[in-house]
C-alpha cells in the first residue's frame, strides 16, 4: 500500500466521534459560544501531557473551578479567588492558571475573540501561524502581568519548541471537517496548520520514513509537516490522527 493510502486509512480509523469521549477535545465541544470553546481549548491542550486519563480528570475538574462558565469566569476575575499553590495538573499550578488568565482577559478586553486577535496580529500571513500567535499573545500576556514570565502555561523558547499543545488546539478549532474538530475559527486556513509533535507522533513518523530528524522540536514539525503537506497540502494536520493511531496501534504499512 502506498503512503498515502495508509495514511488515510488510518487517519479514517480515529477521526471518527467515537473518539470524542476519551480525548480532551470533549471539553471545548460542551460549549456553544465561541469565547468558552476557545478558553477551554486552550486549556485542555495545555494540561494534555501524562495519561489521557489523569488529563481528561483535571479538565474536569477545572472546568468546576470556572462554575462550568469559562469565559464570564475570565472576564469577572473569578480566577483571583483561587489558593496560588492550588495543583492544577502535574506540575501546573493555580498561579500559572492566573498568570495565563489575567492574560486572556486584558485579550478579550480588546477584541471579542481569540479568533478575532489571531487576524489582528495576522498570524496566517506569518509561515508558522501558531508561533507567530503565541508570540503575540505572550506579549499582552507579559504585559497584564507587571512583565512577569510564566514558565508554565505557554511556551517562552518559540525558536526550539514543537509547541505540541498549542498546536492541538489550533487543530481542534481551525480544521472543519465536522467529525472530532470543531472548525470555528476562520483567522487561519486548515492548510497552514502543523502537526502536534509529541514523542509518540515522532517516534511514529520515524519508523515510517517521514522524518529524519531526531529531536522532537520545531524543525521537526516544520520537516514532518512539509512532507505530509505533499499528501494533503490542504490539510495536511488530517494526518495527525493516523500517527497518533499508528503510535496506539503499531499498525505497520
């Protein structure tokens, strides 16, 4: 079987709504509006390293913190109620929580959407929109917070890291084929996403030759994405559930 038939049979075998319910992703989809779907994917894709059950666990129970309300609970400061020590999920405090919040809310204090900020900072005209995001978001971030860097929360080293979560929520909310991801974001076209490079995903693509390098970092991403772009240069982050699946599976082509 060629590559790109096994790719895609095994991207068909996860992107199914079967899948919904044991991946984070089932978080942002309880909402309706806009703002909550972007909070909580943001969010959830930040707490998901470890054991999707522990990740699925903290989502859960972060979303009680917020009263089930994400975005009323950013705007109204809710967050400033919690103990900073407060354990979030692993090594994720509440302190990181409010770092990022305080944040998100001088954000949406200027635009209505995170959507929204992404085309004003125009990160689809940048080559690596997601990068150029976060870099724009660390800004105001940094800002809200007296010019305090957070070590936790997003990434600060953009010219090394794959940026793996932020690139998981960027999935979820750009890609619209209906199915797991929510497509409700119109800033960034499908075709301008990256695969979400975690070790598994690497380590994957290097057993089926689609990756030479051996770091999972940013010129990773850049190398896998490029190639899978030659199967589906319009989505080429479609192939991010075949590697995940093959990772689970050990389907071999």
């Amino acid at each position: 079987m060629e590559m790109k038939a096994f790719l895609d049979e095994q991207a068909a075998l996860i992107n199914r709504p079967e899948f919904i319910p044991e991946d984070p992703v089932q978080f942002p989809r309880r909402f309706e509006k806009l703002q909550d779907i972007e909070i909580v994917s943001l969010l959830a894709s930040l707490i998901a390293w470890g054991k999707r059950t522990m990740i699925c666990r903290d989502a859960e129970r972060l979303l009680a913190l917020m009263d089930h309300d994400p975005y009323n609970y950013v705007m109204d400061e809710g967050y400033l109620d919690l103990d900073p020590a407060q354990n979030i999920h692993r090594t994720f405090f509440a302190r990181d929580l409010q770092h990022l919040l305080r944040g998100l809310r001088e954000i949406y204090s200027r635009y209505p959407s995170l959507d929204a900020f992404s085309a004003a900072v125009r990160a689809a005209d940048d080559p690596a929109p997601a990068w150029k995001l976060v870099e724009e978001m660390q800004k105001v971030i940094t800002d809200a917070n007296g010019g305090v860097v957070s070590k936790r929360g997003l990434p600060n080293n953009l010219k090394q890291t794959a940026l793996k979560r932020v690139n998981m929520a960027l999935r979820w909310l750009v890609r619209d084929d209906g199915i797991v991801d929510m497509g409700v974001w119109s800033s960034i076209p499908k075709s301008k996403l990256y695969i979400p490079l975690d070790v598994h995903v690497g380590n994957t693509a290097r057993d089926l030759g689609l990756l030479t390098r051996r770091q999972d970092d940013r010129k990773a991403v850049e190398e896998l994405t490029e190639v899978l772009r030659r199967y589906r240069p319009d989505d080429p982050a479609y192939y991010d559930y075949a590697l995940f699946g093959i990772g689970v599976t050990g389907k071999k082509l």
